[in-house]
C-alpha cells in the first residue's frame, strides 16, 4: 500500500522564527501544470514591518560579527544546502517544469554562489577601501562598512532559488540584514532555504523571507524609514519607478531591475552596492 | 582702536578686474543669458559686485548640446595623458592665479581671506592636480578594466565652497572622460566664471566644461534635462531629495553631497585645550557654512564646565568683521536669506529652553553677520539639535559613556560627519567603528584632501567626491558580452532595466 505523504506547511522566516502570515492569509501555488502544490503564507504589511524590526534588530550582531565568521556562516548556508539538494531539486521541479537535470543545475549554482560570496567576507574592504595620502600629519583610512537594512525584491522569474540566493548573498556577506519577497509564483525554494539557513549559524533576524505579493508588499518597504536600502532586482513588473519615487524620501541606495540570464549576476559591485565607505583622519603627533 | 586691538589689514582688490556683466559659459564663449540677469553682491557691505546672467532652458538645452558635442567629438577621443594634461594646466593657473581668485571668493561669498587664502584656493588647485593625474590610470579606479566614461554630467553646487565644490564635481567628471555643465549657487557665481576664464586660458576644448548660472530654476532644467548622463549634487537635503525622484527610473548616474549634522565628542582624557581649538574649527569654520560642521558638541559630563567655559573664553578672541581682512576670524554669512534661517532657528532654540551664549562682539552696520553663539542644555530633542543651522551655532549636549555618546552620535537621520576626541588610541578606533558617518575626524576636524574620500552616510546622501571612490563615481565598468559564470564576474554588467526601453521581465507561469 503506498504510504501517504505528509505536506509542509509553508510559512515566513522573520527572525529567526516561522510565524504564519498575521493577515492569516494564504494563497495556492500550483505546479506548472496548474496542480496544487502548497498553501503559502500570503505576507502583510505587519508582517513586512516585523520583518524590518527583526532585521534592525540583528544588524548589530552581524555587522559587528567578525568578517571571518560571517564568510563562515556563509559558506555553512553551502554546506547545507547542499546536503538538502534532493529536496530543492524536487520542489523546483514541480514548481517550475524543469527536468531533474536542469534543475538540479539551479541548486548547484546557488551552492557554488553561497561559496563564492563566502570568499568575499574578508576580502571586500580590503578591494574596496585604501589608505589615503593626505597631504598632513595624518593616518586616514577609507573602510566600506554595510549600509543597515536591505529591503529585496527577489528576482520573479525563472530558477527561484538561484534568483534569491543571487540577491540575498551579497547583501548579507557585507554585513546588511535582508527583509527579502520572495519569488510570489514560485515560493517554495525560499521557505525550504529559510530551513537551511534557520540550521546555518546565521542569527535570527539576519535573513527574513516574506512571501506574497511583491505589488502589495514592496510599497511600504520602499517608504519604510527604517530601511536603508533598496534592491529591485526582481520589481520590473511591479511600478517599480514609482518605488523608486518613494525610496528617495528617505534617500535610500537603490538598485534597479534587471532582466535576462545575467540578471543579479555575481559581482563586487552587488556587494559594494550596500556598503558605505567610511573615511577616519587619525592625527599623528609630530615628533 | 584699543590698546593692543589689531590694525586693520584688509587684503587688497586691485589685482581684481572684474567685469559689470557677467554672460553664460558655454561652448567656450560667453554668451548672453535668455533669462533675467540678476545682481551678485558682497553679503558684507550688500554692494553689487556684477550682474550674472540667468540661463532659461533655451540655455540650459544649449549648454548640455555643447558639452554632448564636446564629448562625443573631443573629449571622449583624447587620450587619457591629454586628458591629464589640460588638469595639470588648469591646476597650475589656478596656483599662479590664487590670490585673485581668493579675493574673488571672499568679495562674493563673505568668508573671511584667510580661508579662502589658505584653505579654499589651494585646495582647489590641489583637486586639479591630484585628478589629472588619475587621467591615464583608469584601469585602478576600482570598477575594473577599460571602464567607460559616463557622457555629460549635470553639476549643481553649492554656496559655502564656490570654487573649491567646483573642483570637487570638474576635477574627478574631465580625468574620467565626462564633459560637463555646471552650475554654481546663485549667489556666488563669481569664481566659476573666473574659472571659465581659466579653461579659455588653459585652451580646453570648447564645450568640455560649460558654466550656466541662475537660480534654482536653472538647476532643476538641468538635473531634469533628458540629455545629461551623471547627476552630481551638492546642497540641502530637501533639494537632494527631490532630485532623487526626479531621476527615478531613467539611467542617470546620481551622486548626493547633501546636509548634516555632526557630532563632535569630548572625552574626558581629551588634550582640552586641542579639543577647544578643534571645536572652534568645526562650527566656526566658513561661519559654519559647512555641510560637515561638528554642529553638535558632545562632552563628557565630567569636564562639560571646564571645556564650556575655555570655549566661550576662546570664542571671545574671535574676530568678527571685515572679510577681506587678513585678521578676521568670522566673515559674513552668505545671504540675507541664510542669515534669517540662522536667526529663526536660534530663537526657536531658546525658546525650547537652552541655554544662549553668543560671543561679545561688534556687528558691522552693514551686511549680513551673526555672532558665534552656542548652545547649552540642549536636548536631543530641540530643534537645534537636530536640524542643519548651517551658521556659528553650536549645540552642547553632555553624556556619561561611550555608548551614550555613540548613540547620541547617532541619533539623527544625517550621516556625513562626526569628531573624536581623546587621548586613548584603542577608544577613538572602537568609537570610530560604531558612528555612522563618512567622515571622521580623530582629534582634528573639517581637514580636507583631494585624496580622501568625502560623503555620507543616510540621509546625508550617496556616493564619494575625493580620492579613487571620487573618480568611480564618474566611470562605469566596460562593457562587455554577457556571461554568468561566477569565473566571469569581475565586476557587475548586466543591463538594468530602463523605464523607457526594455519590457520587464517576464514573470514566469
């Protein structure tokens, strides 16, 4: 007799913590051929808002954490996701209609952009800052440090783990915290990574996943005063010039849309994009 | 004169030779504005000095044609070395031309000559010099091989620096490949126009730098102006906002010097004698026309009385008056208009219940001119204490602990500038950690190099003006045919989506 299975429930990764949507909304995701998969938590804009307390409240840890453990912590996120690659070749197949080769591919470049990202941890400042030879008894140094609270729509495109992990990585390696939407047509890799990274070392709050409506939710994340970025990434479709509009009240560094194959491609600049580059003149005595 | 007064040592203006009118800079000409010229006067004597010319968009349009002409005829086909060239030449004739254009400064700006003399002139040819050799050296700017020239940059600067943020936005936007339009504060047009004289004499080639002056009208064509590649903006943070979303959506480059309001923090085992100095040099510096000021003097409650009262003693040998006078410590404030804004947020801060003291000195009769004043018992939450006086006011608030001071430091929605002082090494680089500000001065304040980076954190705005972060901000990473192995990436160039071209991406199902 075939042994009946037991479904997940899905639902949010707010500090540290799998709370249910406080809306108590949820909403189907259906396979690509129009099957129920899941009934995932349909976010709010409370639980966006306990998000960007939670990732506030986490800054501190991880941006004072030492670049050595964060790229640790990283690269163990790898580590994980790794020993887990069935179950995430598995939900990306019903979810998105690839074989078992293709997307088995997704999860192994989402591994490998955990690791490469990893590597980063203690070389960005180095790269990116430099000593500066002022003209005057002084020892002055520019260091990037990162910029605070990262709001992040993940790409809504194909190969949702990979688009996620593509723009969760950078942001957090520099030392941000993420209040992230999730993939809305194909959320199940983000609630499956919350797992992975919930048993990674990364504290609580570092990494927050909403999933939902990326029009409904992104809005008050943009005008949300207490986040310091914007990562667009995945926002085309949405009116993302008018999120963009209401960034500026607050100033907040933005990111725009991309699309295409290289769309969140791994580079320096993703990093550098959340980082603020801090100059200290050190007075010298004059012997 | 009293017994062991100063005579008065004005600095001479003979060597200045000024016109009535001055026109637009464009295409390397003058030329005459379309809109109504207006009066630039002394803020000392509130004399005119010339009349400026007002660009209207006709103008506006003109100059971004010169300067997309320049670019895509000249300037983008030199070589780096040529490029560099023209910067050291400009650099040198700035330096053989430094007192006029000193005198220039201080005529129209207020501040006093020993600022302008020593500090803001010589920085600027320093600009020049330090960028002109960036010139042929792109490849090191930091966003990888070949990077490309972003086109025509819009550049709005400010008042409190004429010339010297006119070399901060040119110096970086030529070395990189850009040509430019720049326009300088409507009230201290005068240097940007010398400086125009300057390129004549250096033979850049016409339409590389263009200088359009107005009004904030003429700023917002500008910024606003469809042809323009780069964005650079100096000034308050309302005006930064606003053209934050003005450029929402296109692929304008934006780079934000915006407003601030630093903390500098006294620690007990400070040097105080340094420390009063260092004060005085963060607030009444340019009579606090600064957007770094270390407007928010935080010290510890230990030795808050002792400092407060060498301060005032300090502040009474300050010398207010005469800005052409060699001697004079504190110019005149830049406008009418600032002067009110000064004045109104003084009162507003007595009438919260701090505590007035300013400085006992004589205000001329004629002119703009506001006493060094301070502030004590202030809260965090007054007025004065939170918003950009941009004037000789200085806030006291005292604190107990490091961590309190930090998270006075903090609390503020600015981030550009902060002071430590203190004579324990290990304290001032775990402070210096923990304050969210670009800058940060350890036992010194307000020093600035061409070769270090400036700029802010929060709503202080984005980017860095100085040292290779400053030339960055006028580069983009070369082109080149999309490949996303990780093996590949040597910097980020995929294509953003532009709110004119390219539909979205698709969403999947």
């Amino acid at each position: 007799m075939k042994r009946l299975a037991i479904p997940k429930t899905y639902k949010l990764y707010i500090g540290g913590k799998f709370p249910r949507s406080e809306s108590g909304r949820v909403y189907e995701v259906l396979s690509h051929t129009g099957d129920f998969l899941a009934n995932a938590a349909k976010g709010s804009r409370k639980d966006a808002r306990d998000a960007v307390v939670a990732a506030r409240g986490a800054l501190g840890v991880w941006a004072g954490a030492t670049a050595y453990n964060r790229g640790q912590v990283l690269y163990r996120i790898a580590e994980l996701l790794e020993g887990r690659r069935a179950q995430f070749i598995a939900e990306i197949m019903s979810c998105e209609g690839v074989n078992a080769a293709g997307a088995g591919a997704q999860v192994d470049e989402a591994i490998d952009r955990w690791v490469w990202y990893a590597g980063w941890a203690d070389k960005y400042v180095q790269v990116a800052g430099n000593a500066n030879p002022v003209s005057g008894p002084f020892f002055n140094l520019s260091v990037p440090e990162p910029t605070g609270v990262v709001a992040i729509i993940a790409p809504q495109g194909d190969e949702s783990l990979l688009g996620l992990v593509s723009a969760i990585a950078p942001a957090v390696v520099a030392g941000n915290t993420v209040v992230v939407v999730a993939n809305e047509n194909a959320p199940l890799s983000a609630i499956s990574l919350a797992e992975v990274l919930a048993t990674s070392d990364v504290p609580g709050g570092v990494i927050n996943i909403v999933t939902g409506s990326p029009a409904e939710i992104a809005p008050w994340l943009a005008s949300h005063a207490d986040v310091n970025a914007l990562d667009l990434v995945g926002a085309g479709d949405l009116d993302w010039v008018e999120l963009q509009i209401s960034a500026a009240d607050t100033l907040k560094r933005v990111l725009p849309p991309e699309s295409g194959a290289d769309a969140a491609a791994p580079a320096l600049s993703r990093i550098l994009a959340f980082t603020e580059l801090k100059t200290i003149w050190h007075t010298k005595a004059i012997l | 004169m009293k017994f062991l007064d100063y005579a008065p040592a004005p600095e001479s203006q003979a060597l200045l030779d000024l016109k009535s009118d001055y026109g637009l800079f464009i295409n390397g000409d003058f030329t005459a504005g379309r809109g109504t010229p207006f009066a630039t006067i002394n803020p000392a004597t509130e004399q005119r000095i010339a009349m400026i010319a007002t660009a209207n968009e006709a103008d506006v349009d003109a100059a971004v044609s010169a300067a997309r002409h320049a670019y895509d005829g000249v300037w983008s086909r030199l070589s780096g070395s040529d490029r560099g060239k023209y910067l050291f030449r400009i650099a040198r004739l700035v330096q053989e031309r430094a007192r006029e254009l000193a005198v220039a400064e201080t005529l129209d700006n207020g501040k006093p000559i020993k600022e302008s003399r020593d500090v803001d002139i010589p920085l600027v040819a320093a600009w020049f010099f330090y960028y002109a050799g960036w010139a042929d050296k792109l490849d090191h700017a930091g966003v990888g091989p070949n990077p490309a020239s972003l086109g025509v940059a819009a550049q709005v600067i400010p008042w409190n620096f004429p010339l010297m943020m006119l070399a901060w936005k040119i110096a970086p936007a030529l070395a990189a490949g850009n040509t430019v339009v720049l326009k300088p504060a409507e009230t201290t047009s005068l240097t940007a126009l010398l400086f125009a004289e300057i390129l004549q004499q250096a033979d850049l080639p016409a339409g590389v730098v263009n200088i359009i002056t107005g009004d904030g009208r003429t700023g917002h064509t500008l910024v606003n102006h469809p042809g323009v590649n780069k964005v650079a903006f100096t000034g308050s943070t309302s005006v930064g906002r606003a053209i934050a979303r003005s450029v929402a959506g296109t692929d304008k480059k934006l780079s934000l010097e915006l407003g601030g309001k630093g903390a500098n923090i006294v620690f007990d085992d400070a040097p105080i004698d340094q420390a009063v100095e260092g004060i005085v040099r963060g607030i009444f510096f340019n009579q606090g026309h600064v957007c770094c000021a270390g407007s928010r003097l935080l010290v510890q409650e230990s030795i808050h009385d002792d400092v407060i009262d060498r301060l005032k003693r300090r502040m009474q040998t300050l010398r207010l008056g005469d800005p052409l006078d060699k001697n004079t410590d504190i110019g005149a404030i830049n406008s009418a208009e600032q002067l009110a804004r000064i004045r109104e947020l003084s009162d507003r801060g007595q009438q919260e219940g701090a505590e007035r003291w300013s400085a006992d000195c004589e205000i001329p009769a004629n002119g703009f001119w506001f006493a060094p004043t301070i502030f004590t018992n202030v809260a965090t939450s007054h007025r004065i204490a939170r918003d950009e006086i941009f004037g000789p006011v200085l806030s006291v608030l005292s604190f107990r602990t490091p961590a309190e001071a930090i998270a006075k430091a903090n609390n503020t929605p600015y981030g550009l500038s902060a002071g430590i002082w203190s004579d324990k090494g290990s304290r001032i680089l775990a402070v210096a950690d923990k304050l969210r500000a670009g800058v940060i001065w350890a036992n010194t304040f307000n020093q600035f190099d061409p070769s270090s980076p400036f700029g802010g954190y929060k709503e202080s705005g984005y980017g860095r003006e100085g040292g290779r972060h400053g030339l960055a901000a006028y580069l983009k990473p070369a082109v080149r045919s999309g490949a996303r192995s990780i093996s590949a990436a040597a910097d980020h160039t995929t294509t953003p989506v532009s709110k004119k071209s390219a539909p979205a991406q698709k969403a999947a199902k």
